[in-house]
C-alpha cells in the first residue's frame, strides 16, 4: 500500500513534466502503478474484502463431526496390539 504523500508526488512530478519510468524510479514503484493512479481520478480507496464461502462451507458441521469418529476407529486397534 502507498502513502497518499507519494500519490501527490507522482502527480506533482508529471506535473512538472517527468515521464513515467522517472517517476517509478523516483517514488520507488512500478512504472504500472504510476500509469495507474495516473489514470484514476482520485485517490485509491482500499477496501476490506467480503470472505466468500468455501466449498467445503455446506459440509463443515460432518466433517467436524467425522473427523471424531476417525479418531475413535484408528484408537481401536492400537489399543489391541497393546
């Protein structure tokens, strides 16, 4: 993530005439990442994902659930070797 501070650098120096790659070297970034807030028309606001369910989502409460069961199973035959 920039800082807005270098945001208002790189449109400060194109400003004044700097190409793209000058400004990347200067800033410190990707020539692409200039190109882009270049063309935004503002600031970048970043935003907290929404998690998306998994597969396995609708399936979680048996799997829990089985995984105790296979616990209890592989118990069985050490106990007989014992």
């Amino acid at each position: 993530m920039i800082a807005n501070e270098v945001y208002v650098e790189i449109e400060l120096l194109r400003r004044h005439g700097m190409s793209l790659r000058r400004i990347a070297a200067e800033v410190g970034c990707a020539v692409n990442t200039v190109r882009a807030h270049l063309a935004a028309p503002g600031l970048p606001r970043y935003e907290c994902k929404v998690k998306r369910a998994t597969k396995l989502a609708a399936y979680e409460a048996y799997l829990r659930e089985g995984g105790r069961e296979i616990r209890l199973i592989r118990a069985f035959p050490l106990a007989r070797r014992g």
